[in-house]
C-alpha cells in the first residue's frame, strides 16, 4: 500500500494548528466586541459566542495532542515500513571468460560449520555506555545501506562501493517495534578495527526511517582508507543488523627514476717489451 505517512501526519497537524489559531481569534475578537456593545443581549449573545469558541479550542487542542503523540505510531503499526531497501548498483562488472575444467573433483567431505559469528558490542564501547540493556528481540532493523547523500531525511543514490576523496558517508536503515528509552549503538569499523563509534537512547519514533552520521565528527577526509569498512547496529547489548562497504583508492602511478647505468669498457692489455 503506498501511503506516505509521514508526509500525511506533518499536514494534518499543520491543518489542526491553522483552525486552532483561527478559532482562538474569532474567540477573542467576539470577546473584544462585547465589551463595546451597549445593548445587552446583544453582549450576552457575542459573550456566549467567544467562550463557546474558547471551549472548542481548548477541545481541538487536546485532540491535536493526542493526535502529535499517539497517530503515527499506530499509523505504522497497521501500516508498518517495509524492511527490504533496494540498492542502486553504481559498478557493471565485465564478465571475464570462465575456464572450463578438464578433470572434474567430486568432493567427498562436505564442512559444516560449528558455530556461527554474530557481532558483538566491542570493549571501548561497553565502557561508555552508562544503562546498557540485556537482550532486545522485539525490534526489527534492515540491511544497512550506504551513501554520501541525503534527501527528505533519508539517504539517496545507495550503494556499497565509493571512491575517494571522500568528506562525508552516512548508513541507512528502517526500523520497526523500536521503543522509546532503548540505547543503541552504531560501530564503524575498518579492516575489524573500531574507527568511531556513536551510542545515545533512542527518542524516534516506533518505525521508519534513520541514519547514522555522527562519526562525519570524527573521521576527517584523511582518515576514509581504501578496503573494506563495516557498519554494525546494536540495541542495547543486541546486534540488530550490519552492512558493508568497499572504498577504492587511487593507485598511485610509480614514475621510474632515471638510474645512471655504468658501461663496462672492455680493457686490452697490451704487453710493453723491456729494453
């Protein structure tokens, strides 16, 4: 079902204020104008209208509370986001030719794994956070996705390869079933290596959309090296969701130094006969 819930929930508070402010005006002119009235049912009636206006207000007032506080959360829970995000592929890799096997091996020992990696909140992380909470398995994340860009509050132009210079990159997800209070926590990481970290309490709402961006703070063009870099979600102490990316370096072109090269003469000996 494609219906921006977001859009629709800014407007209709939009048009709640607009009739709130116009009400209170109305109130308040009537109000104003019975005070100048000399005839008094006339007063009475302009009396009557202006505190009828002010008790609709404050009516409007509180549906447009509970509106701002409660509508898009259950909007999306009947209408949660959809946790897949499609990537916009930037590289067509060349098919190269595929050599055909002259003798075939038939394996005969299939591996199988015996335990399964799932990321964990590194040492220098757990030591900052002051509320950490157990384990979380009621919200769900997706896939994170990677972009130097942003628009309307959600990154653009996604992918999972950039090329340097770059001076900002940001990683996107959706979420659902997020609660208010939770602490979460994004992990940059180079080569396994924590370049930067970010971890606050969670103050969004329930579902949608969000980004990490605050290590754009810490790294410093200089410090975007090529290879793989990893992006790692955690709610509390729970890995929620990872993504990777691969940056590409510019190959530094070698100039060959010219060397003075010795030419080896071939010497004669010739023989000086004595007196």
């Amino acid at each position: 079902m494609n219906i921006d819930i977001d859009t629709t929930y800014k407007v209709i508070l939009i048009l709640i204020a607009i009739a709130l402010i116009t009400m209170l005006g109305m109130a308040l002119r009537s109000l104003n104008e019975a005070r100048n009235l000399q005839f008094f049912r006339k007063r009475q009636d302009l009396i009557e209208y202006g505190w009828r206006l002010m008790l609709f207000s404050v009516i409007l007032g509180g549906a447009g509370y509970l509106f701002f506080r409660f509508a898009e959360p259950v909007a999306y829970r009947y209408f949660p986001p959809s946790a897949t995000i499609t990537r916009t592929p930037t590289l067509t890799v060349t098919p190269t030719i595929t050599q055909t096997l002259q003798n075939s091996l038939t394996p005969t020992i299939t591996p199988t794994l015996v335990w399964t990696y799932t990321p964990m909140l590194p040492t220098e992380v757990m030591a900052t956070i002051q509320t950490p909470v157990g384990v979380e398995t009621k919200s769900q994340f997706s896939p994170v996705v990677f972009s130097t860009q942003t628009g309307d509050g959600w990154i653009v132009n996604t992918t999972d390869t950039f090329t340097l210079p770059i001076t900002q990159l940001y990683a996107g997800f959706s979420y659902n079933d997020m609660v208010a209070g939770l602490r979460w926590t994004a992990v940059w990481l180079y080569e396994g290596t924590v370049v930067c970290f970010e971890t606050k309490v969670w103050e969004n709402l329930t579902g949608g959309y969000y980004y990490s961006d605050y290590c754009n703070q810490k790294i410093t063009p200089d410090m975007w090296k090529p290879g793989e870099w990893e992006v790692q979600i955690f709610v509390g102490q729970t890995w929620k969701t990872s993504g990777r990316f691969t940056i590409l370096g510019n190959t530094p072109t070698i100039n060959p130094s010219s060397s003075a090269s010795a030419t080896n003469a071939d010497l004669t000996p010739t023989l000086t006969p004595n007196p």
